[in-house]
C-alpha cells in the first residue's frame, strides 16, 4: 500500500485529493494534517478501514514539517506523495 502524506485535510483542495485517493484502486493509505480535524475528514477516517488518518499540525511550522514526515516515514515507510 502506498501512503500519502496530505495538508490541509479539514477542508478544499486538501480534502477533495484524499476523497481521490480514497477512491483509486492502487489501494493508497492516507495521513492527513490539519489544524483541526474537521467532520469531513473525521468521517473519511471513521469509513476508511484504516487506509486514512489524522496528524494535527499547523503546516506553518516550518521548524515541525523533518519531524512531521519522519514521524510518518517510521510508521508507514516510503511516501509516495
């Protein structure tokens, strides 16, 4: 399974590409960052079967993004995108 690391997850452009990747059938998995979850999200992560979930993060903090993806990168292995 390939994982995906998203921003910006509670809503937009963020949102509407992990909808796509949740629906493609190369079966990606999905961690999406926000500062808040949002209901949407939220729901995607409840309907996902654990191919989604939530890191909250203010994708501001520049300083927090080597700590963010390495966190990611020890959990799920390679990212995709």
């Amino acid at each position: 399974m390939k994982t995906v690391l998203v921003t910006g997850v509670s809503r937009g452009l963020g949102l509407a590409t992990v909808r796509r990747l949740l629906a493609d059938p190369e079966n990606y998995r999905v961690v999406g960052t926000s500062r808040t979850l949002g209901d949407d999200y939220g729901a995607l992560v409840e309907e996902s079967k654990g191919r989604a979930e939530f890191i909250r993060n203010d994708i501001g903090d520049i300083d927090g993004i080597p700590g963010l993806v390495g966190d990611v990168v020890d959990r799920h292995g390679t990212l995709w995108g």
